[in-house]
C-alpha cells in the first residue's frame, strides 16, 4: 500500500501530519512523503519544516493519494498540479484535507464531483465545477474530501475502515486514542459564537492582505 | 511567547504536531523545535522527519515546554532527561502528550503530581512517583499531561485558553475547524470492543519485544 504526501510550501502541517499518524499505521503501508523541490518544506505558520525526501516528478503512481492544504494553495505550483493530474488515474483513493481540495479542483479531479473543504475558502470549489458540499468528509467514488486541519484525522479512519476493514481502523483509532475532548464547541462556523467566526474571518483576511498564513 | 518542543528519535509526529497546530496560532507565538542532536529526527512509523534545527543544550528557558512521547520515552536520552528537569523550573507551563508524561515523570517533574499518559504505559507513571490518572488531560499547577496522541490536540486547546483567554482558543478551534466526527466509537479502552483491545495489546507487545514502534 503505497501512501503519498506531497507537501509545498507553506502548507498546514496537521493537515499533513494527521491522516499520516493514522494511514502509516495501516497493515504493510509504505508512505512516501514527496514535493516539486525536495528538500525541507516549511509550513504555513513558518516555524516548522518537514522533510520531502522524494521529487514529486519520480513518483509514478500511489495506492492512496493524501494531498493537505494551507495558505500555500492559494497561487498553487503548475507543476504540483500537473502532477495530481497525472497520477490520480493510477490510485485507489485520491485524497485531500483542507484546501487541499483545491488543488484536487486545480487538477480537474473534482469536476462534477461533491467536495469539501476549510469552511473559509469552500466556495471557491465551484471555480473548477466541483459542487461545495458543507459536510466533513466527502466521499465521490474513489474521491474524498476532508473539511479544515482537523478533520483529516476523521477522513483517514474513515479511509482506512475502506482499505482494510473497520476492526483495523478501530484498532488504529485506539492506538491514538482518538476519543476527542475538545474544551470548547466552537469547531464550526455553526457552532461557534458570531463574534468568533468574524473575529477568524478578519484574521485570514488580514493575513491574505499581508501575503501571511492563514 | 516561547514555545519549546523537543523531539528524540522514534517520537511520535502528531503527538508533537497536534498542539504545534494549535499553540503556534497563539498572539506572539514563537514556536523552537529542539533536540540533543539537531536536525532531521525520525518519527515511529519511520517514513516521516522533521526538523530540529536547534540543540537543547542552547534552549536556556522556556514558557510553555511541550514533550511528545512515543515509543523513543522507553529508552529515554539521559541527556534529554536532564535537560526537562533543568529547563522546568523556567516554565510558566510543562506539558506532555502520551508518553511523553514519562520523560516529565523520568525529570523528576510529577513526583506526587496527578498525571496521565497513553492507556497502554500509564502505570509506569507510578515508577517515578506520579499519580496515574485516567483521565483525557490533566492539569496539576503549571504542570499538565494529555493522554495517548491525539489527546494533545485537546490539552493545547485547553492551554490556549489558559495562556490567552477562551475566546483565543475558541478561535484556533475554529481555524483548525476542530468538530470531530470519528467515524467509530474505539477511541479509548473502556469504549473500543475487547477484542479490539486485546489486538492493539497484543500488537504494541509483538512490536516491544521485535524493537518496532509501538
């Protein structure tokens, strides 16, 4: 089972990180963590660098696609999309968290399709006729999107439940003790207080006018 | 803000990236990744490094030290152990995520304190003089644990709160779009079935005694 990441730069690492934690533990996977330019590649908020190995151009094909998103999506690298392009027909699963699902769109592998994404950026889907779709996890045939961050965690039990059946997810989920306890219930735009949600839009909005990370 | 979070070989990545997520997002934040010998560090799956680009022996001080675990605590560096026991006294908050409680707990830092750590090794938290408590996150004064891996996503959260004020964390909840939906209900041993317990036992012995990740 090969599992491939890629990352850019300024990527949101848990979007990455997440689904990783729990698809590497899945029976004889094998995951490959790959970018345009291999190397380091620093995350969105900038004080974090995980290391892509593999060029993007040598992978030629992946069991499972995990693409993650970020603030880096928003003027995304041809060549990253090409790449999509190119090796969506040779997996099982082609997968994204975050905006990710952007780049997904970018690629011309959401056309038609019912997608999520980051709750601020979730409309732009339907620049690239994928049909916004305000659920956390989206599956669409050999698709599947995941809302914000967090939520590739959900995606990826979810997934693994598909690969190798729901006792190895649960077994998985155990492993992590993923039994979450969020101390607030403000995880949503709606569940959160009004404020709060004006108060995080005119955070990304100031920080897009800045060229900073979401 | 100072934020230090040090990693050792075979550590676990989203025990480390869950509350960097989340407590990189703080006003002022500045976040160093550490270790007794800077650069790459591999995590326990072994497919995945990030970057420490900074030794502990020059990180003199910190305000809030977050210690990942991971199977890399069972043999713990005695030199990252005495780094933790020095670095404490300067925190305004020491925390860990699973088993990194026992490298706090190998530092001398629970000694009669409540703590809690990953299901599988929480009552090796008692070798060192600490209170094993079965809980999600605990907090005793400035020191507080979370248990096994995901359950650091909630303590940052929790620590947000404390450091900047509710609203502050209620608004990183909402940016990571943290509303979690587990597809299963196995996240912890008194909810998952027995027999998936037993596997995940029997899994994490067989990977012990072959010197695997757990």
């Amino acid at each position: 089972m090969n599992i491939v990441i890629p990352l850019f730069p300024r990527f949101t690492v848990l979007d990455a990180v997440g689904p990783y934690e729990v698809l590497s533990r899945l029976p004889g996977a094998k995951v490959t963590v790959a970018a345009v330019e291999p190397g380091l590649v620093r995350d969105a908020t900038g004080m974090l660098q995980l290391d892509a190995p593999v060029a993007v151009a040598d992978v030629k094909s992946a069991d499972v696609l995990c693409v993650p998103g970020g603030p880096g999506t928003r003027r995304p690298d041809p060549r990253l999309v090409d790449w999509i392009r190119a090796i969506h027909p040779t997996t099982k699963m082609t997968t994204s968290v975050c905006t990710g699902s952007l780049l997904l769109a970018a690629a011309g592998v959401l056309e038609g399709l019912p997608a999520t994404s980051h709750w601020f950026e979730i409309d732009r889907l339907a620049d690239h006729g994928a049909i916004p779709t305000r659920r956390r996890i989206v599956f669409a045939g050999k698709v599947a999107t995941a809302a914000g961050v967090s939520a590739g965690i959900d995606l990826a039990l979810a997934l693994a439940a598909r690969l190798d059946g729901e006792d190895v997810a649960r077994a998985i989920q155990l492993a992590i003790e993923y039994d979450p306890e969020p101390p607030f219930d403000a995880g949503s735009v709606e569940k959160a207080p009004p404020a709060i949600v004006e108060l995080v839009r005119s955070t990304i909005q100031k920080r897009m006018a800045a060229g900073a990370p979401l």
